[in-house]
C-alpha cells in the first residue's frame, strides 16, 4: 500500500480538507489527535485545533457499571458488531454506533 499510496502530503491536505471545522468523535481521541496534529504540522505546516468529543470519557460517566471502558467492551455492552475492528473504517463505524447509544443514556 505504502509503495502505491499519497505521499503524506497530500495525505494531510485531503484530511485537513475533509474534516474541515468539524467536530471530531472518537474512542481515546486523544491519542490519535496527539499523532494527526504533529504530522500535519510537519508535513503541511497547520494547526489542528477543531473541537472534539472523547467517548472514553462520556462513558465512564454514563456507564460506571461497566468492567472497562475499551471500545470492544462498549460494544459488547450495547450489542453492536465488533467483528472487522482494528481497521480504519470499521472502528470509525463502532465508535459512531457507540456514541449514538451514549446519547441516548443521557
């Protein structure tokens, strides 16, 4: 994939371009944003400052009965597929279900 795929680049433009101002959901959102904003720094010189929603810690408020909080376990918990998961798309998908379950809890 690496031998065929963007040079990294265009690979940050594209993401800057389509999140745009969005707010960002996601499962230990941290981590990841951690890693998006210093390579876009790096390779398109710009700082990601969009706002951003960690479901990690919305469900431990909204779910302390539960035995963790890792994304496999709140799925289990509200019965959605963890099948494929480790994979781009896929978690993107979990982690949207989860969050939608997490609302309604409110």
């Amino acid at each position: 994939m690496l031998k065929t795929g963007k040079i990294p680049t265009e690979v940050y433009q594209d993401f800057v371009q389509f999140i745009g101002e969005n707010i960002i959901i996601g499962h230990n959102v941290n981590f990841d944003l951690g890693f998006l904003s210093n390579k876009c720094k790096k390779y398109i010189n710009y700082n990601l400052t969009n706002d951003y929603i960690d479901i990690l810690y919305i469900a431990r408020r909204l779910v302390p009965c539960s035995v963790n909080y890792k994304l496999g376990t709140l799925a289990k918990l509200f019965n959605i597929s963890y099948e494929g998961a480790h994979r781009g798309l896929k978690d993107v998908e979990i982690t949207y279900e989860v969050y939608n379950k997490l609302r309604k809890l409110k």
